[in-house]
C-alpha cells in the first residue's frame, strides 16, 4: 500500500493505493469515516482491481473546504487525473454511494459504479410510505433531535481519558462484527487532530458536519438514477442498526418509500439489490458478499 497526497484540486487529498492487477476502482467511504474504514473491503477487491482508497475532503488526512457535491466530484476527478486512472469504476458506501451515483451521472465512460446504501439522510414526510402523518411528524422530529445530541457530542474536544474510553468503544464494535480491532482504531485515529489546549477533536469538525448534514438531507438522487449511462448498481440494507431500532417504523417507511420510487425508474442502466440481512454497516457485516457483488456486477475475473 502507498499513500499520497493529491495537490491538484482545490483541496488537497489522501489516497491510499492498495494496488491490485485489474482496471482502477475508486472506494468511497462514509460521512465520518475516512479511507481507513474501506480497508477490509479494499483487501477482497484487489485481487480483481487496482483499489484506491480516497480521503473526502475534511475527513482523514485531506484538507478542509465546503461541501458542495459539484467541488467534491471535482476532488475525485483530480485523483483520477493525478494517478492516472481513468476511467475508474467507483464504489462508495452511505457517503461515498452517493457520489458514486452522481459520479456515475456525470461520467457515462465511467465502466461501472455501486452504491453502498447510499441514501440521502432520512429526514423530510416525503420519504416515508405507510405511516401516519402525526406519528411521522413526531418521530422525525425526535431523530432530528437524536442527530443533534450525536453532532454536539462529537463537536467536542477529547482528553486523553475520553480518547482511551472511545478507543475501547471502536474495539468492541470490531468485536460485534468480527472485525479486525486494529482497523476500527486506526478509522478513529485517523480523524483525531489536536487542539490549541492538548486536547483532541474530531473531523469532520461542526461546520463541515452541518454541512454534510444538509447536503444529505437535501440531495434527491432520482434525477442522477434516470440519467445514468454508465451500468449503476445500488445495494440496500434491509435491517436496522442497532441504533435504530428505536426508530423501527420511521426506518421501515423509509426503506419502503425508498423501493417505491426505485420501482419508478425506467433505466436499464440501473440495477437494485436488497441484500438479506444487512443494515447500514453491510462493509463491516458482509464484506465478503459484497466484494462478490461488486466484482461480478463490473466483470473483472480475480487473479488467480
């Protein structure tokens, strides 16, 4: 593996090239995330691809800069540039799915590209199918709440004892999945930075979250799904987290809303998979399937 960082775009950004004999694949991590998080996943892809692994801007070792979707395709064109990639296929999980679809979009020479349950942030009635207007309104309300209370917590500077404390949390989440521990920690001390004071924060830091927040919350991929040329993959989760099973119904109707208006879509181009019994962390739950998923749906034959 080689890291490098990428000067030629606006902002400057870390990419890891794990290498690989195949055609050049881009992967996308999550909003929060860094390159870090698709190391499991990049491993099962590079006996079929060359995988590069990219730091989103304010994420990881990348530099700081608004999130404007536009500006960040611009970021990953850059890269491909730089390392001499193109035309890569692209694969990105929640965040980085939704740049691959409006990768995909933008790029029809673009030889494949998958969306990893990349849905906009649940947040607006017009997302939701089968609930009660009421009930909805109240439920949103209190997941906006919920996003809230996460964003200021993690909004805040760490001290050694709460970076100790979260290190253990990031241990036994590897644990719940069967993951390499070493990762988890190396996702979460990827994105620490320190402070004036010696302490530590995290990135994205509170502007750059609002932002993504926003931009999640707003974005309506539709257009980009009617558009594409390119051969466009979207594997959806059809559990909950953990985390969200408080919110089961809001997360149903979610999904049901979402399967609705996919079932609208008259583009060959575009292919839908639910993948049985996976939630939103499908890369830590079924690398392995997806990484079978991804190479049969772009028709690389792995190395021998």
């Amino acid at each position: 593996m080689r890291e490098t960082i990428i000067d030629s775009a606006a902002v400057p950004i870390a990419v890891r090239d794990h290498g690989g004999p195949g055609r050049p694949l881009l992967l996308l991590h999550g909003a929060g995330g860094n390159l870090a998080q698709m190391a499991t996943l990049a491993a099962r892809l590079r006996p079929a691809f060359r995988v590069v692994a990219v730091d989103l801007r304010g994420h990881g070792r990348s530099g700081d800069g608004p999130w404007r979707w536009d500006d960040v395709l611009d970021d990953l064109a850059g890269v491909v540039d730089a390392l001499h990639l193109a035309p890569p296929a692209v694969v990105g999980v929640s965040l980085g799915g939704m740049l691959a679809a409006l990768w995909a979009q933008r790029h029809p020479e673009c030889p494949g590209a998958v969306s990893l349950d990349g849905n906009p942030t649940l947040g607006r009635p017009d997302q939701l199918t089968g609930m009660d207007p009421d009930q909805a309104a109240a439920d949103l309300a209190a997941l906006r709440a919920a996003f809230d209370g996460m964003a200021a917590t993690l909004a805040q500077p760490l001290d050694a004892d709460q970076v100790a404390a979260a290190l253990a949390g990031q241990r036994a989440m590897a644990q719940r999945y069967g993951a390499d521990p070493q990762e988890w920690v190396e996702v979460f001390t990827r994105n620490l930075v320190p402070t004036d004071d010696g302490r530590k924060r995290l990135r994205p830091g509170p502007e750059l979250t609002a932002q993504l927040r926003d931009a999640m919350e707003s974005l309506d991929l539709m257009p980009a799904y009617r558009d594409t040329r390119c051969p466009l993959l979207l594997v959806l989760a059809t559990e909950d987290l953990p985390e969200q099973q408080g919110f089961h119904a809001l997360y149903a109707a979610y999904r049901r809303a979402t399967t609705e208006r996919l079932a609208t879509l008259d583009n060959p181009s575009v292919r839908v998979r639910h993948l049985a019994g996976a939630s939103h962390a499908m890369i830590a739950e079924q690398p392995e399937e997806l990484a079978t998923l991804v190479t049969e749906f772009l028709g690389a034959v792995p190395s021998a």
